[in-house]
C-alpha cells in the first residue's frame, strides 16, 4: 500500500497531500504525521 498505491494516488491527484489523505482518512486508515511521500501507519477501528 506505501509503496504502490499511495504513489499512485498521489500521481493521479497531481501530488495533491490534501485530496489523497481526505481518501485515505475516509477509507479508516491511519496517516503518520509529517512524512513525504505518505505513510499509513495504521487502520481506526
């Protein structure tokens, strides 16, 4: 998921960390703070 899909989703939103953290949030994932590219570090249960 770190490596393949979040680059993926970040080419597609043209890099925008806003849009894809919104989807990834909306999915119950759990993003780390600060990090570039995105990281999840988790799932909410």
């Amino acid at each position: 998921m770190n490596k393949k899909v979040i680059p993926l989703l970040l080419e597609y939103y043209m890099n925008d960390e806003k849009e894809v953290k919104g989807i990834l949030n909306s999915a119950g994932l759990i993003i780390e703070e600060n990090s570039w590219p995105l990281k999840i570090s988790g799932k909410n249960d």
